[in-house]
C-alpha cells in the first residue's frame, strides 16, 4: 500500500500535475455558464450539479492520464525513464485497479445527477479503451501525430458534449426549445485547445517527427496554430455579441481583446524566426480563453447558488 501512494504521490507530480485540476474546472464551468445564457437563461445557477461537473471532468482527465501511461509504457522505456511504470513505482495492475474505480465513481455520480448525459461518460471511456487497443495494433496510429490526434481529441470532445447534455437535461429542456447554437460553445473550446496543442509541437526544427511541423512543415504548422486560435475567439464573440449580449461588458471585451493579442503576437515571434512557437503564449491564450468563459457569464448575467 505504501509503494501504491508513493507511485501515485510521483504519477500526480510529473503526468497529472495539480494544473489539471484547474483545468478540469474552469473547462466544466466554463461551458456550463455559457450554456445556461445560451438556453434563455438570465443567470447563471451554479450548485451541486456544477460541482458534479468539474469532478466528472476532473475524474476523466485522469482515467485518460493512466491509460496514456499504459499505451505509452514502450514507448517511455526508450524516452521517459522517470515515469511510474518504467521506474516500477508502480505496476500495470495498479494504473488499470485505479482506473476501475475511477469509472465506478463516475458512472454512480453521473446516473445519479444526470442519467441520459452519463451515457456519453460510458461512451468517453469506451472509446479511450479501443484507443488503447487500436494503438497496441497499428504501428501508424502510433507513430503518425496527425493520425493521433484526429482520433484522440474525439475524448475530449465527448468531455465538452457531455456538459452541454448535462445543462440540457438539469434545465429538463425539450428538443422543440433547444438552440442548436449551443453546440458553437465546445466547437470554440476545442479550437482554443487545438491552438495550443498544435502550437506546443510546432517549431522550424522538422528533426522530430512527434511535432505537427514535421509533417506540416513549419510554415503550415504556424498558419494552423493561428487559425485555430482565431477561429476559436471569432466563434465566442459571434455567441457573446449576438447570442448571450455580454459585449457590452468591458470585462468581456478586454478579455476578447488580451485573447487576441496573445495569439497574434505568438505567431508574429514564431515568424520571426523564433526556434519554435512561444509556449507562454499558447498556453496562456488557452487558459486565458478558459478563465475568460466564466468570467463573460459573471460580469453579464451573474450567477445564483
């Protein structure tokens, strides 16, 4: 038991930082804010259901953590030798013991609070288990980051879909009242994250064929990065000017604005010849656009507990 929190105490510090938890939470709450303005609501109510949220989030960034750990376990031999399974912190049977109880207690949170959207949980891990199995069998799954990451963002993706439904279904909304425009909000997210997945691995050094510019081509890579990034601030301004109406805030705007900044100056140090895309810029852009959701929702409409 010992040895078990001493692995987990090193697998929280290196694969799973406390960054996450932030994360997780600013994601879920994020969108569900957003989501409620974007259902007619005039406030934002945040309660248990919220907490259940960000925990749900939390909860399935780390099941996601120990099975990267599991498919990635040849791969670190070679290349991370610090990481639990290679070190023997710990034991396979550990990650996939843990993983088994993190399912159990988001499956029992979820049918509780929210039955029909804890079918996309179900689907979420499911699918991250035939991840695991398709990477164990096709070598250019494996090798390939563009390939990777069409097929692996789909679990995040599911993440945002999932507390869309959830809003949804606390609202006990019908279809007949549901706006499709909902659906603007985790495309959004899922841009400002593409900005800074694909802006983390682009650099003018081609040599490692793990970065998206090797494949791409550096050029290609930095226009990519900047177009996520612009097209993730061009679909929430769309939302918060003719959707929810909290333009008008100056809050809101300056965030659009930092948001902005952030991308633009990023690229124009990335074309200057810089050896790769500025990671303080794309990482922050990405939390600054995840601090931002919440922020457009309080400083519009406020919140009720």
């Amino acid at each position: 038991m010992t040895r078990y929190f001493s692995g987990m105490s090193i697998l929280f510090s290196t694969a799973f930082s406390p960054m996450y938890l932030l994360y997780a939470f600013l994601w879920a709450w994020g969108i569900e804010s957003l989501v409620f303005l974007t259902l007619g609501e005039s406030q934002w109510s945040f309660g248990s259901e919220s907490i259940v949220r960000g925990f749900s989030v939390y909860l399935s960034l780390f099941f996601l953590t120990l099975i990267d750990e599991i498919k990635d376990y040849q791969y670190d031999k070679e290349y991370n030798p610090d990481r639990v399974l290679v070190t023997g912190a710990l034991k396979h049977k550990d990650l996939i013991l843990t993983a088994t109880g993190i399912v159990f207690v988001l499956l029992t949170l979820n049918f509780f609070m929210f039955p029909n959207a804890a079918f996309i949980i179900v689907a979420d891990i499911i699918y991250a288990c035939l991840l695991l199995l398709a990477e164990s069998k096709s070598q250019r799954f494996k090798e390939s980051v563009i390939i990777n990451l069409i097929f692996t963002y789909p679990v995040q993706f599911l993440l945002s879909i999932y507390l869309v439904l959830s809003v949804v279904e606390q609202q006990e909304l019908l279809s007949s009242s549901f706006t499709p425009q909902v659906w603007l909000w985790p495309i959004a997210m899922m841009c400002a994250y593409l900005h800074y997945e694909m802006g983390r691995k682009t650099t003018w050094d081609t040599s490692n064929a793990k970065f998206y510019s090797s494949v791409l081509g550096s050029k290609t890579s930095g226009i990519t990065v900047l177009t996520f990034g612009l097209l993730g601030i061009a679909i929430s301004s769309y939302m918060l000017i003719f959707v929810i109406q909290a333009w008008s805030s100056i809050i809101s705007s300056t965030l659009v604005i930092a948001q902005i900044t952030l991308v633009i100056i990023g690229f124009i140090r990335f074309i200057s010849q810089s050896k790769s895309w500025p990671q303080a810029f794309a990482l922050g852009f990405f939390f600054l656009f995840l601090f931002s959701s919440p922020i457009h929702v309080l400083s519009t409409a406020g919140a009720v507990w």
